[in-house]
C-alpha cells in the first residue's frame, strides 16, 4: 500500500473554522494533526475512494486496497458471520468490520476488526477489538509496517490477538501478547487455525489464499501486435 505523505501545518484558520467545510482528499496528506483533530472530522468530509489514517500526528492517505486483497478480506467476514449464526458457540463473536479504524496511540486502519467477549453489539468509537487482521501488502515498508509497527500498536491498545495474513510467504502469523510477553504461532497454507477467544471456529487458510488467487488468473495478459498481413493476390512488381 503506497503513501503521499507531505509535512505541512494545518493553517489557524483550518483549525479554527466549522470542521463540517474542510474536505479531506489526496491533496490533504501530512497535514499534522491531534488525534482529537482526527477523530472529530466526519465520514463526510473525507474523499471517497482512499484509506485515512493519522500516524505519529501525520496525515497519510493511501489507495484503497487491490481485488486481491479485498476479497480474502471480505471472505473472512462471511466466515466468521457464518460461525456466528450456525455454530453454537457463535454468540462468542458480537461484531466483525472491514477497514476499521484503531485509536491506538496513532490512528491506524485496520483491514479487519472483530469484537469478542462484550455480549453487546461493540461501540467501534471506544471498544476495542479483540481481534485485528491484516492482510500483507507487497511494498517492502509495509511488510515492515504490517509485521512490527502495527502489531505493537495494537497490543498497547488493548488488542488480545493480531492476525497476519501473507499472501506471499503463503503463511499466517498469529501474535499474542501477555503478562509473559509477547509469543506468536504460524499457521502454514495447509493449516487450520483455532483460538479460544472464538470457540469452534476454523479458519482454514487455504480458503483465504485461493480468494486472493484467483485474481492472479483474471488479469489480462498484454496483447501480442498483429504481424500485417499482404493483401490477397499477391504483390504488384
């Protein structure tokens, strides 16, 4: 996922005028900027099309994740919606979101964020996240980003287990932190994944990797130019 990152300050009247007039888009990155400032703008004012987070008081703006990303994601929510209707202990799970954003110490946009344990549809402006899934990006940064930085982040936060999808290194690695530290298992493409915080689901990642997979098959290979072809009858000479 590539960045647009620029160090300009919000001008006084910006931060003084109606939040409801300022347009946050493209042009907008790395206005500095409280997470008060950050958390007060509304879904409204931010361009569609683009993913916004604030890092270290930096506004970044990023594309929206590829097909090949977006539909393992989107996979994982039918999976574990579907744990959570048909399975018995399903009721262990109370939410699952796409894109949502974690107020960590920065504000960070998760691309999966389930709730567990709450017994209560989550109020995603102040519950944490029991679970937080990631699926790798391909620039060499945001491998970096997705294995390390985050996964600190959101263990400060209150985040009981990271899950890191690479589609790549074709592996899953779970992280945990506890009052023993921080420990972490990996799940290989033919493995199943289990956790106690959501009792009787599997996650077989196999499942996940073909849905990204399949799009690696769609796109369309580069047309190969036309050799002329003489005209019938020959030549004049």
């Amino acid at each position: 996922m590539s960045t647009i990152a620029r160090n300009t300050r919000m001008a006084p009247s910006q931060r003084t005028r109606s939040r409801s007039r300022i347009r946050i888009g493209p042009g907008s990155a790395g206005l500095l900027m409280t997470p008060e400032q950050f958390d007060a703008l509304r879904p409204s004012q931010f361009v569609r099309g683009n993913r916004y987070e604030l890092i270290n008081g930096v506004l970044v703006v990023s594309p929206t994740p590829g097909i090949d990303e977006r539909s393992p994601n989107d996979y994982l929510g039918h999976m574990l919606n579907h744990y959570r209707e048909a399975n018995p202990h399903g009721s262990a799970m109370d939410e699952t979101a796409p894109e949502q954003t974690i107020a960590t110490t920065s504000r960070r946009r998760a691309d999966r964020a389930i709730w567990t344990g709450l017994g209560r549809v989550p109020d995603p402006d102040s519950d944490i996240p029991s679970i937080v899934a990631e699926f790798v990006s391909k620039r060499r940064r945001d491998v970096l980003r997705d294995y390390e930085i985050k996964r600190d982040e959101y263990f400060d936060a209150g985040v009981q287990e990271y899950w890191v999808i690479d589609r790549f290194r074709r592996i899953m690695t779970v992280y945990r932190r506890d009052a023993a530290g921080l420990s972490y298992d990996i799940v290989p493409e033919g493995g199943t994944y289990r956790t106690e915080l959501l009792p009787g689901f599997e996650l077989p990642l196999v499942r996940l990797l073909a849905k990204s997979d399949q799009w690696k098959r769609t796109k369309k290979r580069p047309k190969q130019p036309r050799k002329p072809t003489p005209p019938a009858g020959g030549t004049d000479g």
